[in-house]
C-alpha cells in the first residue's frame, strides 16, 4: 500500500522571509566581490573587534631625600597643578597613566624622621624610582648616595627594577648624568641589577615620561622572565 505525503500549503509570511533571505544573500555576494581583499579585512577586523585588553597595572615606591622634587614630577605626570607644593609627609600614592600599562607610584616623605620608616612600605613594590637633586650641596649629595646605595641593596629591593633620576637638570650647579654615576659608583654596586639613570626636569616633562617608558620596559622584561619560571 503506498502513501503519499502531503505538505501543508507554506504560510505568505513564510514566503516573505525567503525572498529576504535570498536578497540578503544576494547582497553579500555583491558586497564581497565587489570589495577589495584588503578592505573586506578591515571590515572584518572592525566588526569582529573585541574590547580593548586591560592595560598592566604596576606598584612602584618612589623614595628620594626631601627638596629633590619627587612629588612635582609626579604631579606633572598626572597633569595636576604643581602650586604650592610642599614636602611630602608620609606618604602619597598616584595612578601615572601611560599607553602601555597604569603606574601606582606610592611616593614617601624623604625627611629625616620619615626615612627610617621607608622600609615599612617596601613590601608589594614591583619597581623602585628614586629622585635625586643633581643641583645639591656636596652633603646632601652624599646622603642622597648613601640612600641609594640602601635601596640597592635592601632584601625587598634589590632584585627590582630602578629608574634613577637626576633631578633639577635645569639649574646650573646641575652634575650631569655621568658625574652622579661615577660619584654614586653605579656601575659596580648596581651590576647584575635592572636601572636607569637619566636626567630629569620639570621643565622637560616629555624626557621624563620617556624615561618611565623605559623603565615599563624592564618592569615588562621581568615580567615575561618570571612567566617562563
């Protein structure tokens, strides 16, 4: 015995869709024939494109003896007003943004009665940027090389990646970069070590992001090396 199978007669609305369908498909023939390989790419990346990815955030601890102009720097960094600043008591922390990662830069009073309590907040710290006034008097020249001579070689520290600035370039009693590194006897205490060493100034701001540009790339660098651990 045979059967036959019967279809319901299809719904317009049905009808409608299909010819949609057909057209649409139509179009997008037309489209990707029409269009150059390269631009049919863009189109693609465009449409396909995620959110951006989070950039990496960093905590640094930014230590210098006071009058060095650690917090003017940073406040420049951050595009805020730099009037009637004052020493820093205690500490002050600020979120540096750059193009390639976000800087947390916990930044600690350098008066006496506050650097003996440095160490206190050493812990966490990724990086270490320490400030120094190139325009000193010889004596604080020096306790600023005995400071930086500590950090180095400080248990929390001294595997960490320095940037080194020799503040006040634009003053004229200013040492230049490579008399603060033959007076601070760099090259031997820091060998092994990651570290910068620049010149710096308020009044160059676009050297001085460069140099934490510089300094993300070693905080990068150690990064991937710990990955591969």
């Amino acid at each position: 015995m045979d059967f036959l199978l019967f279809s319901p007669p299809l719904h317009p609305i049905f009808h409608i869709l299909l010819s949609l369908s057909h057209s649409l498909f139509h179009s997008v023939s037309l489209f990707s024939s029409s269009v150059s390989p390269f631009y049919l790419q863009c189109f693609r990346t465009l449409c396909c494109k995620g959110p951006p990815s989070p950039r990496p955030e960093y905590d640094l601890v930014c230590i210098g003896l006071t009058g060095s102009g650690k917090t003017s720097l940073l406040s420049r960094l951050c595009s805020e007003a730099t009037d009637n600043i004052g020493p820093t008591t205690g500490f002050s922390i600020k979120a540096v943004p750059f193009q390639n990662a976000i800087l947390n830069v916990k930044e600690l009073g350098g008066a006496d009665s506050i650097k003996k309590y440095w160490s206190r907040y050493y812990q966490g710290s990724q990086g270490v940027v320490f400030i120094l006034d190139s325009a000193s008097t010889d004596e604080d020249l020096e306790l600023a090389r005995t400071e930086l001579h500590s950090a180095l070689q400080h248990p929390q520290l001294c595997t960490l990646p320095f940037l080194i600035l020799a503040n006040h370039q634009d003053k004229p009693a200013a040492r230049t970069t490579q008399e603060i590194k033959k007076y601070f006897e760099l090259e031997p205490l820091a060998r092994g070590k990651s570290w910068i060493l620049e010149g710096s100034s308020v009044d160059n701001m676009d050297a001085v992001k460069q140099s934490f540009t510089q300094l993300i790339e070693l905080l990068e660098d150690k990064d991937q090396d710990t990955s591969r651990i």
